[in-house]
C-alpha cells in the first residue's frame, strides 16, 4: 500500500514538473513572438519612411544616409536573431534609424511625427538648446539645436567615455572618428571636452549633462545587458560596430574612463 503512495506521489510530481516545464516555454515562445513582432513593426516603418523621403539639402541626404544603414543593419539583425535579446537589439537599431528620419524630416521643414521611445543610449544625454563653436588643434567645430549649413550632421545622443554626447547636428560625425584607435579616439575626446566644457555656459544642457552623470550607475546596467546582447550577435557590426550594443548606437556603448 505505502509503495503504491509512493508511486502515485512521484508520478503526481513527474506531471507537475511536464507542465510547469510546457508552461514556462509557452511563456518563452509568447515572449519571443511578442518582442519579434515588435521590433519587425518598427523595421517596417523605418523602411516606410527610407524609401519615401527625398531632399537635397545636405542635412537631409545626410540623415537619410543614417537612417538607410540603420535600417540594413536592423534587417541584418532580424534575419539572425533567435533569442529574446537579440530582437530587442535590432528594435533598437529601428528606433535609432527612425530618429534620424525625424531629424530628415525636421531639416525638410515638415511635422518629423509622432515622438519615439527613447534610446537606451541616449538616456540622460539631453539635447543641444543653443549653438556652439569651438577650435580644437586649428579646427572649427560648430554644434546646435538645429540643422544648418554648417551643422548637417545630426546625433540622436549617446554616451562617449560614460560621458553623455547630447542630441543635436554637427559641423562634422566627430563621434565617429572617436570609434577608432589612436589619434582618432584622442581628437574626439578633445572635441567632446571643448564642445561640452561647463565653461560653454549652457545652463539647460548643463543640468542634463549633471543628471546624466547621476545617471550613470543605472547606465551601467543597461551596458552589462547590452554587452550580453553584443555577445549574442559576435564581433562585426553587430557586436561592436555602429550598431552594437544596448548601451550602443554609434558607440556601441562606454569606453570606460574618463576624458
């Protein structure tokens, strides 16, 4: 009799175990479906907007320009994600080629829509609120709210070394050349230093810049998820390139350190 407890126990025990075990990957594959069906939404309006937006102007072309090669680089990412993480990271690469179509559309003059989420990168950044100008090594780097003549090159914000980089255009994609090696990482800290130097005075990016410090042990965080996401996609553009990374967007987030 007690045997037979003992057997009606372990299998009562073995059938709660199955479907805990069905229920848990039910979740999994509702999860996985929700967040695949979330980032191609935002691929697909990316695309949308790439294929239908023209000008002329430098700022314009060159925000397409941006938008296009996020937009490859998310088609990329959604043809290799299998994992929860990775679906996540090319909806964030969608979300960064939609802002530069809001930066497109502001620079054609025409409503850029309806606001976006925020980029993981970006938070805490803030935006630029006023113009800039500053001579690095026989350089003039200019920096606004605003598209110009000047300024064609927008960023939708970021962090370089823990330091936030604000959203706003620029004379030139310094932020790039600060990806390499070398000279290159020193001329953008240089740049960065001059351009965001408390001594340029500009009282509403100042607070922002201090709360993004504040800031910065949470960023953290969000660096360790994207630094698990980048090990997903492997080297290249997905792991470290302009593309990788939660914490990423053009710098595939921190460096570490200070300027």
């Amino acid at each position: 009799m007690e045997f037979l407890l003992v057997v009606v126990l372990v299998a009562l025990l073995g059938g709660a175990f199955v479907w805990w075990r069905r229920e848990q990957a039910a979740r999994q594959a509702r999860e996985l479906a929700d967040v695949r069906a979330d980032a191609q939404r935002w691929y697909e309006r990316l695309g949308g907007q790439v294929m239908n937006l023209h000008g002329d102007e430098p700022a314009v072309r060159q925000a397409l320009v941006d938008a296009g090669e996020r937009y490859n680089a998310a088609g990329s990412q959604l043809e290799q994600a299998r994992t929860a993480q990775q679906f996540r990271l090319a909806r964030e690469t969608a979300l960064e080629g939609l802002a530069y179509v809001r930066a497109a559309r502001t620079a054609l003059g025409i409503d850029p829509g309806p606001e976006l989420p925020q980029l993981a990168a970006a938070q805490g950044a803030g935006a630029l609120t006023k113009e800039r100008e500053v001579n690095v090594q026989g350089q003039t780097f200019k920096a606004g709210p605003q598209p110009g003549r000047d300024t064609p090159y927008y960023y939708p914000g970021g962090r370089m070394q823990g330091r936030p980089v604000p959203a706003g255009w620029y004379s030139t994609p310094w932020w790039k050349t600060a990806l390499g090696a070398g000279a290159g990482v020193l001329g953008g800290m240089l740049i960065a230093d001059a351009l965001f130097s408390p001594s340029f005075g500009d009282p509403g990016y100042a607070a922002g810049y201090q709360d993004g410090l504040g800031e910065a042990g949470d960023m953290g965080d969000m660096g360790d998820a994207g630094g698990d996401m980048g090990g997903d996609f492997g080297g290249g553009d997905f792991g470290g390139g302009d593309f990788g990374g939660f914490g990423g967007g053009d710098f595939g987030g921190d460096f570490g350190g200070d300027f």
